[in-house]
C-alpha cells in the first residue's frame, strides 16, 4: 500500500473517530438527562404514567446498545490506526494478501480481504 492511501486511510479513520467520540458523548447525555429525570421523579408536580415510564427505559435501553455498539467499532478504529502505524494495515491476516483499496474505502477496519472473510462466515 502507497505512503499516499495510508494517510488517505487514516484520516478517514481518524474523522470516524471523531465521530464516534461524539455521538457517545450525545448519548452520555441522553442516558444522564433520562436519570436525573427519573432521580427526582418524586418530587415531580405531575405523576408519570406508566406508559411514559416504559418508554423512558426503552430509550435508556437503546442508548446504552447504541453505545455498546458505538465502544465496540471505536475499537475495531483504534485497531486498524495501530495497523497503520505498524505498517500492517491493508494485509489480509488470514491470507497475508493484500486487501484492495476498494474493500478498504467500504469498510476500513477490515483485517481480511473478502475471500477470507467469507471463508471465516462458513
């Protein structure tokens, strides 16, 4: 892989990152609103209908799959800018080919090209 899709590469990971690190800080906010909602529930003046309360811990829920998932792929990014680091990035694991440029722009945290990967599904 050239010098030049090596820093293409990385600063395509690096604005994904960013990304990431800012989508888990809105949900932070979410999650913490939703709490500190809850915490003062009772002192609230109106009372919180069963229905509302059910929604509010599906939301929490989902922000914290969100963010769970969010963790996860902000590894697999972190990864692969190790990879570019190391000189590694954009060879197969499985297979030490390389992984063309193409697959790397769909999905740039990939550690296989896609005949190893289908490989690895069966």
């Amino acid at each position: 892989m050239t010098k030049k899709n090596m820093e293409h590469f990385k600063k395509l990971l690096l604005k994904q990152r960013e990304e990431i690190l800012e989508d888990m800080g809105l949900l932070k906010d979410i999650s913490l609103s939703d709490t500190n909602k809850e915490a003062a529930g009772n002192d609230a003046t109106y009372s919180t209908h069963m229905a509302d309360q059910g929604t509010d811990a599906q939301e929490r829920e989902k922000a914290f799959f969100y963010a769970s998932r969010d963790n996860k792929y902000l590894r697999l990014i972190e990864e692969a800018l190790q990879r570019i680091e190391n000189n590694t990035y954009g060879t197969c694991i499985s297979c030490g080919k390389e992984i063309p440029v193409e697959r790397l722009e769909a999905v740039p945290i990939t550690q296989h090209c896609v005949p190893c990967k289908e490989l690895e599904k069966v």
